[in-house]
C-alpha cells in the first residue's frame, strides 16, 4: 500500500542564526537613489572610478575601493572620508525605522531557549546601538558585528565568518537570516544556509538567480527551522 506523504513540519536543522538587522529585524529605510550618488560622487573625488564605482551600490563600492586601501594599510583614511556619509543616511535611517512584528518575541524565544543568536549588518554601530536599545534587542543579541567591525560589507562574508569562528559551530548548523542579495550572496560565501525574508530590501524576483536555502513572509516562520530546548 502506497504510503501518505509526511505531513507533518520540516525538521529543525539549525542550532544558531545569524540575522540581519534592516529589512530584517526592522523594516527597510535606506534611501538607497540618493544615498548611493552622494556616495558615488564622493568615491570619485577621492580617485575611484571605474564600473565598481559606476553600477556599484552602497556596499559593492566600499567593498571595491578597502581592496585598493587595505592592502595598503589606509582603511583608517577611507573611514574618516567616507564614514561620515553612511553614518548620516544611517540616521535618516533610524528616524523612520520600526521593528517587525514579532521581530523581539522571536529573539526573546531564542535567548530563553538558549539559542545562539548574533547580527552581522551593514548598518553603522552609532545608528544600530541606538536603534538596538530603542527596540530592547540590545539584550537579546549575544554578539553585533556592523560595518565599522569589519573591512568589507556584506556581501562579503567577513562578519559572518567572523561569528561562525567565534562560535566555533559547523556552517551548517547556523541560518543566516537576511532581505537582501547581499544577504544570500554573503551566507553563500561563508558556507552557510540561509532564509530570506519577504518586504525587505529586494524584490521576491531578485532572488530568481540566486534562490535562498528558505522564503520566509515573517520572523515566527524561524521557529519551524531553529531548534530550541523548548520544543
């Protein structure tokens, strides 16, 4: 006799998620058009041209201009020319973002279960702490790494990497959770699987070529994918 299929809630695999913060935990903010060409602008009065700096976004052109300057050891100087820039849309940001839903009822579940929990964002840390505290995650979080943390944003895998390492779990065991192409682009090169959530960054249809491991339409979704003492 033929048998039923199973219909019973896939098997929690993931011991450890990895989130982003916005489009993520909160609602997207950025105003990337006029964000990005004053950024565009000010990487080409500091002499970097070229398609990275043409066509590139926000972080695809800081990720292009530290592999000119960190091999060199003047990241410092990229930081005080260009950091002031995404500190401020970071705070035009911060004037209008709301968490999701059920974005501190899910970290809350998480840290009581025991739950290894981190962000890794693109966002900077004087806008994120101040949004972290406003949102009472702050607590919640057992490790933030932001942009001024690392050398390259996502979708390079540095802050991820440096949180598995931390860690020390198999990529396997941690989701990262993200909105974005960065975000798939960034678990992929860290080796890890990751989930995308719908409304944030990007488009459903930007994922078409680079298809996330779970879509997901809220953050409760994660409680059928993470496993937790609790269950």
């Amino acid at each position: 006799m033929q048998s039923k299929p199973d219909s019973r809630p896939a098997r929690r695999t993931y011991t450890a998620v990895i989130f982003d913060f916005e489009g993520t935990l909160v609602d997207f903010q950025w105003r990337l058009a006029p964000a990005e060409d004053e950024l565009r602008q000010a990487f080409g009065k500091l002499g970097f041209h070229g398609d990275d700096f043409r066509q590139g976004n926000y972080a695809t052109m800081w990720n292009a201009a530290a592999d000119l300057h960190a091999p060199q050891g003047r990241m410092a100087e990229l930081r005080a020319a260009l950091g002031p820039i995404y500190d401020r849309w970071d705070a035009d940001a911060l004037a209008r973002w709301q968490p999701r839903p059920d974005a501190a009822d899910l970290l809350g579940r998480f840290a009581a279960a025991g739950t290894r929990v981190a962000m890794v964002s693109n966002i900077g840390w004087q806008a994120l702490s101040d949004a972290l505290s406003r949102f009472r995650l702050d607590d919640l979080l057992s490790q933030v790494v932001s942009r001024d943390d690392v050398t390259y944003m996502k979708p390079r895998a540095e802050g991820i990497l440096r949180v598995i390492a931390d860690w020390k779990l198999a990529p396997e065991t941690v989701l990262f959770v993200g909105d974005s192409r960065a975000d798939v682009l960034g678990a992929r090169a860290a080796g890890i699987p990751v989930a995308i959530i719908r409304g944030g960054e990007c488009l459903e249809s930007a994922f078409i070529n680079d298809p996330p491991d779970h879509m997901i339409s809220s953050l409760g979704e994660l409680i059928e994918l993470v496993a937790t003492d609790d269950v």
